[in-house]
C-alpha cells in the first residue's frame, strides 16, 4: 500500500522548514556572536587608548620638565659668561660651567637609568 502523497508532502515540507529554521537559528547564533566579539574588540581598544594616552601625558609631563631643566641649565651658563670679562687667553671653558653641564649630564644619566635626580 502506497501512503497517502499530501502525507509525504508534509513530511517533506517538515523537513524544509525544519532545516530552514535551523539555518535561520544558527545565523541568529553567529550574529549574536559577531557581536560580543566587536563589543570586546572596541572595550580593548577604549583600554589600550586610555593606556596610550596616560603614557602620553606622562611623556609630555617629562618632556615639560626636561624643557624647563635645560632652560634653567642654559640661564645658569649665560649668567656665568655674564660675569666673565673676558675669556681666558687658553680658550678653557670656565669651571663653572663644566660643572653645570656635568650636573646636566649626571641628571640625564640618572634619569635614562630610572635612579632619582638630584
């Protein structure tokens, strides 16, 4: 005996809508995937740009004192040759100002190499 046709059309229909709706499910699933995974990418991003800018304040906060320091350094040597009547006869630099540019030099090497500064 042969079964009813409008039955193996309805099984057949079932099928269909079963695979169709299981397609439909599991794009609904990657999605909701795609997603979370852009919602972690851009808070990592937020995280590295904050990160990125703190060392950026840091680095202008450094470079601000480093800019004041060589200001003050370079006040200090035009004071020194201020006073100077007239360089010496040998041409040597007054002690003086080797001592500043050593202090600057110290300061620099103590600085590159995380030791406080004076």
């Amino acid at each position: 005996m042969l079964p009813n046709p409008l039955v193996l059309y309805g099984a057949g229909a079932a099928i269909l809508i079963a695979a169709v709706g299981g397609y439909k499910v599991r794009d609904w699933q990657c999605d909701a995937a795609y997603a979370a995974a852009i919602e972690k990418a851009a808070k990592k991003e937020r995280e590295m740009r904050d990160a990125l800018e703190e060392k950026g304040r840091d680095f202008e906060a450094a470079k601000d004192t480093a800019d004041g320091l060589g200001a003050a350094r370079a006040t200090d040597i035009r004071m020194v040759y201020r006073e100077v009547a007239a360089p010496p006869s040998d041409c040597a630099v007054p002690s003086d100002v080797v001592r500043l540019l050593q202090g600057g030099v110290d300061s620099a090497n103590a600085a590159a190499s995380g030791e406080p500064r004076d």
